[in-house]
C-alpha cells in the first residue's frame, strides 16, 4: 500500500529506511491520545462546517471501532505506517473508506497532531505521578505521627550530630516530596496548552476554532504561536527534570534504609515482601527493592541529559531529531511510577528499631552543642570559648569511655568549675531534642508545627 505522502516521490522507501524511520513500535503507547485528539479535531471540522456531519459521525464510529481493537489485541501493528497516527488513519480508511477516512487530517498535520499527543500523554503522566507523590507523603505523614518519641542520631556528614526524633527524620523526606509535588503541578498548569491547529508551522488557510479543540480535551488554553507549537518539547523536559529530582530524593532516602538495614546500624528491618536473597549465602537477606530504586536514578538522569542533547541547536520548527524524545520520556515515566508505588508500599512494612537507634544516640556526643549553648545562655561566655571548653569535655569523656552525657558534674566541672547542675539535665538526650523549639527545630512542638502543615497540603490536594 502506498504511504499517504507518497505523491511527490517517483521510488519506494529503502527497506533500510522503513525500519530506520519508523516509530511505530514504541509511539504506539501513544494510542488512546491520538484516537481522544482525532474525535476532538473532527468534532471541531464539523462545528466549523469543514466537514459535513456524516464524514464527521462515520469518522467518530471508526475511531472509536480502532480503540476497541487496539485494547482487545486485534489491531495490526505494521513497521510500513511508519507511527501510530499513520497507522490508525490507514486502519480508519478501511473501515469507513478512504472518501470519508482521508478527511480526518483536513487543517491538521503530524507536527501538530504528535505536539498533542505526547503533550496529552505527558500531562496525564504528570497527574498519575503527582498521585504517587501524594500517597508517599500520606504514609511518611502516618509513620511520622507515631514516632514523635522515637530518639535516633542526626547526622551531617555521615557521623552523629545531634539528637532528633524519627517523625522529624522522616518529616525532612515529606517536605521534599511536597516541593516535588509543588514543580508537578507548577508544569502542569504552565504546559495545559493545546497545539493543535498549529499545522505544519504556520497554522492553516482553512476556518477551524482552535479554542473548541482545546476545550474539548481539557486543556486551558491554546498555545500561541504555531511555529514553537510544534517544536517545543519544554513539557517533555520539565517533567523528566521534575522525575529526575523525585529519584534524588527518592535514592538519598533508599540509600538511608539501605544503611539503617544493615549489621552496622540496625535501625530497621525490612520486610521479608520487599527483600531477596543470595544465591549461595543462605543467610543473607538483601534491600533490593532501595538499591533498585537508587540504580533507576541513574537512567532517569541519563533519560534527561538524552533529550536536552536531542533538542539543543535545533533549527526551528520540526524536526526528525525530535521522534527521540518520546523512548527516554516513556521508560522515566513508567520507573517513576513503579519506584514510587513499591518504596511507599515497602515503607508501610518497615519495623522501627527503637532500641538500637536509643542505643547509637549514646555514641559521638550528641548534646555536646547543648553543653556550649548552655554556657553561652546561663554563664554569658563567648561561644568560642564554650565550643573550647565543651570540647575539652568531649575528650575528657572519650577518654574514659563515656558518652558526654554520662559525665558526673565533678567530671565536668574538672575541665570548667562554672559548670553546674543544670548542665546535667540539659545534656540528657530528651532535653536536647526537646530543646530546639525553633520553627523547623526537632522538638516535639516543632514537629507537630511540621505535621500540621503537611496535613494541611494533604487535605489541601488529596482530592
């Protein structure tokens, strides 16, 4: 069968050429937003009396006879259609004939039609992302109201800082997600723009209404200009940025419950559902599920800078160069999905070691800041004598053996004598949590600021 651009030229394509140009085994993804911007395109021609209303009702049964087929597995895939748009309109012609099929893509071409596409199904990817988001930050939300007295050591630079809760801990990842969240829906309503009617370029001579299109489908409005309509790909490489900062922070906490998994910290045990073992260590029990999660970041990355480098220097408008966008934006997309589904189910299992992460908040002189807080606020000395001073107690302590907080006042005040009682109970790990009331500190009055407000954006956007 002849290609449906197949009057100017005088010679078939190249059998090299069929499979090197065609799109069709992965844009056929792409089915159900091209058939949805067909019946909305028709509909329009219609209204617009560019079509008559029987090209336009046969043209509607058609398609919605292909979206059946395509779903019950009877559609004829076929590398010769080159993408899935010349394939359904092939397919349309044969059902309803080529007198009435051949209207379809009347004040349309496949620069707009693709725009649409892949711009609709980018949009709907964005929404069922953005869901997974919300229900991640639902069960850190859940978890963290339960573990407000739940001590563990907080770090910085991977050794132990300060003493906080876990529902703080725990808060930090909520809080990124939301601003994860936030850049979803910030690219969502910026890119919820119709292109179609933009044709090849430079729009078309014939009397459409582009806004009944755009209303059709949903969209806000309509892109402006025809020419960036069909070459922009920015809603493509917004959402594979914003999917790449969700596996940042989806691989910086995996990277945590790997850590807290292991012998070494112990803080949590991993539900046998979402852990394997080893093929010769009987005993070993492994957080593949994290790791997975942290390896996918990198094709996310590498899905990313693949599409930058495709459309950087690009002359305008349309391009073959641009058929590339559409592979790495489907695989960041469905690893997006699957990660974030199986990490907030995984979570929902994990078990809280509460004693082992009590027991590590005793090593590395968590409340030592508190001791120089301490002779700054009630004894009025310079901190750059109470960090001197208190470090000298540190080493007073590891060399007895001791956790700061375990130093008897004559202990103390054998390196400082202004040191008094009350330094013993501000050094008790509690006190220490307990002492940072600043907004976005670790106490619990703090925390339940934190829960407040993540409740709040959840019952704001959880709809």
């Amino acid at each position: 069968m002849q290609k449906m651009w197949q009057g100017r030229f005088s010679e078939a394509s190249s059998e090299l050429l069929e499979a090197f140009n065609a799109s069709i085994e992965f844009d056929k993804e792409l089915y159900s937003q091209d058939i949805n911007g067909s019946k909305a395109h028709t509909k329009m021609l219609s209204k617009c009396d560019i079509i008559d209303n029987e090209a336009a009702n046969k043209i509607l049964e058609g398609l919605d006879q292909i979206k059946s087929e395509i779903e019950n597995g009877e559609f004829k895939f076929n590398i010769a259609d080159e993408d899935i748009h010349m394939a359904i309109e092939k397919r349309l012609s044969q059902i309803i004939g080529a007198e009435f099929g051949g209207k379809l893509h009347t004040a349309r071409s496949r620069n707009d039609q693709v725009a649409l596409d892949f711009r609709l199904f980018v949009l709907e990817a964005n929404l069922a992302i953005s869901k997974l988001l919300l229900n991640l930050i639902k069960t850190l939300h859940s978890i963290a109201k339960e573990h407000k007295s739940t001590l563990m050591p907080g770090f910085t630079h991977l050794q132990h800082a300060q003493p906080v809760s876990l529902s703080y801990h725990l808060l930090a990842y909520g809080f990124m997600f939301i601003r994860d969240y936030d850049r979803l829906m910030s690219s969502y309503k910026r890119n919820n723009l119709s292109p179609l009617g933009s044709c090849a370029m430079a729009g078309t001579p014939h009397p459409i209404d582009r806004d009944i299109v755009a209303k059709e489908l949903g969209f806000s409005g309509i892109t402006p200009n025809a020419m960036d309509s069909v070459s922009d790909r920015d809603f493509a490489l917004e959402l594979l940025f914003n999917i790449s900062v969700i596996f940042t922070h989806t691989s910086r906490m995996c990277e945590e419950l790997i850590l807290w998994s292991s012998s070494e910290f112990g803080y949590i045990t991993i539900s046998d559902r979402f852990s394997t073992g080893s093929s010769i260590m009987p005993q070993k029990k492994n957080p593949d599920v994290a790791e997975l999660i942290r390896g996918k970041t990198g094709r996310a990355y590498g899905n990313l800078i693949s599409l930058l480098t495709t459309m950087k220097s690009l002359p305008l408008a349309y391009n073959k160069d641009m058929q590339e966008d559409k592979e790495p934006l489907f695989d960041s997309v469905k690893n997006a999905k699957n990660s974030l589904i199986i990490l907030n189910e995984m979570i929902k299992e994990i078990k809280f070691n509460k004693e082992n992460m009590l027991k590590a908040c005793k090593t590395g002189h968590l409340s030592a800041t508190d001791l120089a807080d301490y002779l700054v606020k009630q004894k009025q000395i310079p901190f750059r004598q109470a960090h001197f001073i208190t470090g000298k107690c540190v080493a007073l302590a590891e060399s007895l053996g001791k956790d700061l907080s375990e130093l008897s006042l004559d202990e103390l005040q054998s390196i400082e004598p202004i040191i008094d009682s009350n330094a013993l109970e501000l050094l008790k790990l509690e006190s220490s949590k307990e002492a940072r009331r600043s907004l976005g500190g670790t106490s619990d009055y703090s925390v339940d600021i934190q829960l407040n407000l993540i409740s709040d954006f959840l019952n704001s956007n959880d709809k």
